[in-house]
C-alpha cells in the first residue's frame, strides 16, 4: 500500500508543481500584445501581418506546453500500468 501512496503522492506533485504551472503559462499567452503596443495608427496589412506574427509565436508555445502536459500524463499513466501489473501478478 506504501508504494501506491507514494505513486500518489508523486501524482499530486506533479500536477501541482509542472502540470499546474504549464497550465498559468497557457493562460498568460497573448495572441496579439505586439499589435496594440504601437502609438502609430496601423494599416489592415500591418495589422495582420503582426496578427499572425502573434498568433504564430502563441501557437508555438501553446503547442510545445501541451506536450509537456501529455508527456507528464502518459509517464504517471505508465507508472500507474505498471504498479497495477505488479499489484495483480503478487495477488
């Protein structure tokens, strides 16, 4: 029983301190900070083009914190598969 109190254990902290913090990241991206920091007017094709410059670099960093998430996920998963195989091999 220790040993799936200590894979617990190990899941909440995962999820408190990587999961978690991955998650704040995603809620602070901005799709468009660098369109509204000009004092000059902009053109439509100005406007788009820093648009989607924006809109690129988020989905970047969006994209690579995702992984991050499901590579946490599927390595407490598999410890998870693991500890139940053993568990039902020793019963």
């Amino acid at each position: 029983m220790s040993e799936l109190q200590h894979l617990s254990r190990d899941a909440c902290d995962t999820l408190e301190c990587r999961i978690e913090s991955v998650l704040e990241k995603i809620a602070s991206v901005e799709l468009c900070d660098c369109v509204l920091t000009t004092d000059e007017p902009l053109t439509i094709d100005e406007f788009l083009a820093a648009a989607e410059a924006g809109c690129t670099h988020a989905a970047a960093t969006l994209t690579k914190s995702v992984y991050c998430i499901i590579s946490e996920v599927r390595i407490k998963q598999f410890a998870l598969t693991v500890f139940i195989s053993l568990d039902i091999k020793e019963s």
